[in-house]
C-alpha cells in the first residue's frame, strides 16, 4: 500500500485554485458540474482510503474479521506503519459517517418540514398556478406572510412535482417584471435538479474538510446559474440584477421563521448583481478564457485522476495482502 493510501487525504487541496476562478471564468453551469464531479471523485477516494487504513486497523482489535494470517511477520512487514494510523482512521472514519449521516437526515427532515408547511390549512393562498419548462410541471405558491421571502422545493424522488414557493411580502417589494425575474430564478433551480449539487457537494466537504471551498464556490454557482437562466427568460439582465437586489435588501431586515426559514442563502449578492450587470458569460467550455483557468483546470484533473489511481492501488494492493494471509 505504501504511500499511496495517503495521497488521496490530501490531494483534494489540488482543486481549491480552480474553485477560486471557475466563478469568474465559466459560464456558472459549466462551474457548477465541474466543481460537483471534482469534489464527489475526491470526496469518494478519500473515504475509500480511510475504510482501507480502517481495515488495517481492525488487526490490532479482538475478534478482528481478518484472516488468521495477518499476524504473520511477512504480511506485517508488507504494511509499515500502516498499523498505527489503521486505529486513528477507525475514530475519522466514524466521524466521517455520522457527518454525512447527519447531513442527509437534515437534507430529507428540511424538505419534509417544508412539504407540511405548505400544506397546513391556511398556509398559502394562492397556490396552483401550473408552469412548465422542458415537459416539467412547477407549482407557484404564494404564501400569506408578510416575511420576505422565496424558495425552490424539489419534488419527491420518483419524478413529484415541484414547487415555487414566494410569500406575499416579497411579491409586493419588487415590479411585475422583477416577480417575474424571481420566479423563473426559482424555477431554474428545479428545473437544473440544483438540490443535488448542492447536497453532492456537503456530503464531499463533510467526507474531507479540504473540499469545503468547493461546497462554497459550488452554492455561489448555482445561484448564478440561476439569475443567467431568469435572465434568458426574462429577456433583461437588469431587471434580474433588480429583483436580486431587492430581495436581499427586504430579506436580511427580516426576522426568520416558519418557511422563511426554509429559503437558503442568497449567497454573495454584490458579486451576483455585479455579474448580472456585466455581459452574458460564455456558455462554451473550451478552450478556456484564462491560462490561469486552465493551469488551475490541470491541476484539479491531475490531482483527481492521481487520487483515484491512487486508490485503486491501495485496494488492490490490500486484497493481495489479505489473499496471501488468507492461504498461511
């Protein structure tokens, strides 16, 4: 196993440079797949090898499941050192499992709380207006309140419809076009399935806490992909800078509770409205706009790729180790 069953605990660092400028230099869905195939890879890599060192370590435990053999000299000597980080991988390996255990459990318990609010008697007033975008129905609710506030509520995983849900006192903050902006903003979020993204990539940075800049990066490309879409479907950019603008502004003197406390981070508005304000960004994906772009781009694909063959190698290695101790 050697060296390789480390590399991949700390190759995740190889795709921070290209989380700092895949926001400024591709276009935000491009970003987005990028950021969440990179970090879901490296995440993946790291725990396997963390379950490998576990693996190890479970020698040194009574009524370990390992083969009768593996005490042999030889096959000791086959894994140095590996037996003293084999017991501290089964303690990280652990947390690594009730964090993503906890993450999930909050993702489904947020959605599910969600879902019963909307349909409490009396909570909206408004609701069933039916949209559609690419053979995809959407629902619009307006919920009575005078809380600012909006979000995109995924259906359910076996095709469900989704919902749109804007309270009342944000509607009456923004012109008809801004509404409009707003709601095809919330409409791309379930049309592009973000939820996922956005999970894919907690579940990576709570697996390694190297990836959390790419959870990060990855929420702020959604959001952009976001205000792009809404503003093809508006057909101005400025009025979604607008509606952004002004939602954040209500929003944040607002006190949060009940649904409001289901719409997520607008993310980093300034960066968003300035973006808006600019020309469309590019929707091809090569050649790249930037060298550092690309070198940045290198750098997270040899690292991702050197992480998995890395991978691939410990395992390998390993089940040749527990073969031969298996025939002792």
């Amino acid at each position: 196993m050697g060296i390789f069953v480390y590399l991949p605990l700390v190759l995740p660092l190889t795709a921070l440079p290209v989380a700092r400028l895949a926001a400024h230099h591709l276009h935000p869905r491009s970003a987005t797949r990028l950021l969440a195939v990179a970090g879901t890879t490296l995440a993946l890599c790291s725990t396997l090898c963390l379950a490998l060192l576990m693996v190890v370590g479970t020698a040194q435990l009574p009524g370990n499941p390992l083969p009768d053999g593996w005490s042999d000299p030889q096959v000791r000597a086959a894994l140095p050192y590996e037996d003293r980080t084999g017991l501290v991988a089964i303690g990280v390996l652990a947390s690594v499992v009730v964090a993503c255990a906890t993450t999930l459990v909050r993702h489904v318990r947020t959605r599910a709380a969600a879902a019963r609010a909307l349909n409490t008697p009396g909570a909206s007033g408004g609701s069933g207006t039916s949209w559609s975008t690419a053979g995809r129905g959407f629902e619009v609710s307006v919920v009575e309140s005078p809380t600012p506030y909006a979000y995109a509520l995924p259906g359910g995983p076996r095709g469900g419809t989704g919902r749109v849900v804007v309270s009342s006192g944000l509607l009456g903050c923004l012109e008809p076009v801004e509404q409009q902006a707003l709601f095809a903003h919330e409409r791309a979020h379930l049309a592009g399935r973000h939820h996922r993204y956005l999970l894919l990539t907690q579940l990576s940075a709570r697996a390694n806490p190297f990836l959390v800049p790419l959870r990060t990066a990855v929420a702020y490309s959604i959001e952009r992909w976001a205000d792009e879409e809404a503003a093809r479907a508006v057909g101005s950019r400025r009025a979604v800078a607008r509606a952004v603008g002004k939602a954040a502004l209500v929003s944040a003197r607002a006190p949060y509770g009940g649904p409001a406390a289901f719409a997520g981070a607008a993310g980093p508005v300034p960066r968003r409205v300035a973006a808006l304000l600019d020309s469309a960004p590019a929707s091809r994906f090569w050649p790249p706009s930037s060298a550092h772009l690309l070198l940045a781009a290198l750098t997270a694909l040899v690292g991702t790729t050197v992480s998995a063959l890395s991978s691939v190698n410990a395992t390998v290695a390993l089940v040749r180790i527990l073969h031969a101790a298996n025939s002792l």
